[in-house]
C-alpha cells in the first residue's frame, strides 16, 4: 500500500530534519541527507532514530548528491 501524499509531505528525519526519500518497494523512508533509513511496518512509518539503519557508503554519497543537486541544505549547525 501507498503511503498518503499528505502525510509524506510533513514527515522529516528526526536526526536532522532532512528531507525523506520513499522507497515503496522497500518500504522505508530514507533521510537525504544523513542516510538514516526509517522502516515502514503495518502502513506506519517508524519514525524512531533506535530504529533506523544506515545506508552503505556508496548509497550515502548518491544521497548526498542528490540533496546537494535539489539545493538541500542542513538544518543545524556544525
């Protein structure tokens, strides 16, 4: 099942408030910017930063790009 729209549209990473990638047929949310992968179980996006795994180097680079591409900037300062 699809995610709603609605809902896509406000969620953002807990870690740092990245924006969310849906991967449908994996069925996790994917934080552009930190790569933390958030599962998705029974249609409810686990949104818990103990629950959420990391991507491998390369996925985290192609991320990175693709917020770097979109003009996406970290909420927080170093």
């Amino acid at each position: 099942m699809t995610l709603d729209a609605q809902l896509l549209e406000i969620l953002v990473c807990p870690n740092d408030r990245g924006d969310l990638d849906y991967r449908e047929t994996e069925l996790v949310l994917v934080c552009t910017t930190c790569g933390y992968r958030y599962p998705i179980r029974d249609d409810i996006p686990v949104m818990l930063i103990d629950e959420a795994t990391t991507v491998s180097d390369d996925e985290a680079a192609r991320l990175q790009k693709k917020a770097d591409d979109a003009g996406l900037q970290p909420t927080w300062e170093a």
